[in-house]
C-alpha cells in the first residue's frame, strides 16, 4: 500500500517557499525603503500603498499554502482510496 509519505509531494518540502517568501518580503520592504527617500512627495502615498499591498499578497499566500498542501493530501488520498477499491 502506498502512503502519502511515499509520494513526495513537492509541497512537504517547504524550505523553498519560505525562501522565497522573505527573500521578496526582504526585497519589497527595500524597495519601500528607496521609494521613501526617492519619490516625489505626490507619488509617495500611491507607491507605498502599492507596495504595502504586495506584501501583503505575498504573506497570504504564504499562510494560504498550508492549507493548499492540505488540498492536494487529501485529494491524493481520495486518489488512493479509489484506487484500492478496484478489482
């Protein structure tokens, strides 16, 4: 029988993601940091907004992703399941 351990889904490996996830989190608030110093004072409201917003998506997604991870094991085990049941 096979488990779902056994199937190495890409999602159980979560370092990349999270890698990923503070290395932009990281990025933006530099870009956030650069756009204070040098946007005109006009501009200044609309491009934080804009980038505060990305971060924003960018965290949940990531706090979404466990529960995608959860998605795809269960369907992985309905799969399974099906797949014991035929003769």
């Amino acid at each position: 029988m096979t488990t779902l351990q056994g199937l190495g889904l890409a999602e159980g490996r979560w370092l990349w993601r999270r890698l990923f996830v503070f290395a932009v989190t990281f990025g933006v608030w530099q870009l956030l940091a650069d756009v204070v110093v040098r946007a005109p004072a006009a501009d200044l409201r609309s491009l934080a907004q804009h980038l505060i917003g990305l971060l924003g998506l960018v965290l949940v997604l990531y706090l979404v992703a466990p529960t995608a991870q959860q998605l795809v094991e269960l369907a992985a085990a309905l799969r399974l399941r099906a797949l014991e049941r035929r003769p």
